[in-house]
C-alpha cells in the first residue's frame, strides 16, 4: 500500500468535559462547525512499548521530546482490513505524527518483526529503527466513540470528542473487539482540539466563558497509572 496524506505537524490540546460541559460547548460551536470526513467511528488503538513500560514512563516524566509507536483502525477491523502504524513525536509541544497504512494482519507480522514493511520510504525507515531501538510489543487496547468536527472557515483546525473511553490489557489484537473497562468517569468526555497555529478567537472565548481549562490527559498514560501499574504492584505484593 502506499502512503496517502500521513505526515502531520500540529499543536494537540486536550479538556476533559463533563457532559454539562459538552453540551454547552456543542451549543456554541454548532454555528462554527461542520462533520469531519470520518465524522462517527469507534477509535481503536493498539499502543507498544518496553516489557517494563520504559516510553509510558518516560512520557509521563514530561520531557522536552518523546515518542510512542501504536497501532490504530477506525472500527474493528478484519485480518485483511485498513489500520495505520503510526508514529508521533512531541517536541516542545507540537506534534509531529507519521504513518503508514497497513492490512491488519500485515502490521501484525511486520511490528512483531515476523513480515517486513508494507512500504517503503521514510516513514517505514523511522518505525524500523524505533523497533529496533526500543523492541515493543503490544502493551495495552484503548477504544473510544469519537465524533470528529472542522472548523467551516479552517478546516485544518479540528475538534474531535471521545466517549466511552476503555481499555484492556489481553487480547491484544484489533481484530479481536472493541471491548474494555472503562478508562474515565460516566459521562465525560475528552475533547481533543487538533490545530496548526492559535486557537481563533471565538473558539478561545467560548471555552473561557464555559470554564473549559487544558487537561493533562493521556489515553494509554491513565491505562498504566491506573490500572495497569496498579495491577502489577498487586501481583507483586502476592508473589
């Protein structure tokens, strides 16, 4: 397969609304929005890392740069169907995210290091040394329901929210279901706003009159702090 449009530069924030919040952003954002091109799909993520989970910690150190290697599709997909091996980068709070399209069962081989690449270029040449560098395997499943949005006057600024946030920690394979424990508290919801430069400002103001503040909220960061790192230290105590 070869590479569509999946290099991408851009400043992500992240806000963790509770469904008051939501309902009254959506009120104000509707005259400013429209459906993104994949608008609803359930978001599933396959993340990698060390056998001692070396790049979430890391990442949750907050330093200058970090990187993380996960496995997406938009729904569940079959052995033959699309996912992304994607690659982000974080470098003094822009976010620099390469990727490559895949079958299922092609990113599987290959990030096991079973297969080879599914295409050549840069991209491909990056993920390999990361996999040689780091040796991950899959450590844990996030699933949300996103409901994507772009703004009518910059489509490239993008607002995206996610519901239903879970997670697991076996079977860990796209194919195998979008199921999980639940990852947030009923009801909330993390928005998430995708944009190359500034906020506009009728976007800033709508969420300063709302209240709505920056989270430091990471998906697969709670999964481990949560439970996982949780789970493990339980385990140690019985041994």
């Amino acid at each position: 397969m070869s590479e569509t449009i999946l290099s991408f530069k851009r400043i992500e924030k992240k806000y963790l609304l509770s469904a008051a919040q939501y309902r009254e952003l959506m009120e104000g954002l509707r005259a400013h929005i429209e459906p993104d091109e994949y608008f609803q799909s359930t978001v599933c993520s396959l993340y990698y890392d060390t056998p001692d989970f070396w790049l979430i910690r890391h990442s949750l150190d907050a330093p200058v740069f970090k990187e993380k290697l996960r496995l997406r599709s938009y729904g569940v997909p079959e052995p033959t169907g699309e996912v992304f091996v994607e690659l982000k980068k974080k470098y003094r709070g822009v976010v620099y995210k390469r990727r490559v399209t895949a079958t299922a069962a092609q990113a599987a081989s290959w990030l096991s290091g079973e297969g080879i690449a599914p295409e050549e270029g840069q991209t491909a040449r990056e993920i390999e040394w990361f996999l040689r560098r780091y040796r991950p395997a899959p450590r844990a499943f996030i699933a949300c329901e996103r409901t994507a949005w772009r703004a009518l006057e910059n489509s490239e600024l993008r607002i995206t929210f996610d519901e239903n946030l879970r997670y697991r920690e076996r079977e860990l394979d796209l194919c195998a279901g979008s199921a999980g424990e639940p990852l947030t508290a009923p009801g909330e919801v993390l928005m998430e706003l995708k944009i190359p430069e500034a906020a506009p400002l009728w976007l800033a103001g709508l969420m300063s009159r709302l209240k709505i503040y920056p989270a430091s909220f990471s998906k697969y960061g709670t999964a481990y702090k949560d439970h996982i790192l949780y789970e493990m230290f339980e385990v140690t105590q019985h041994a």
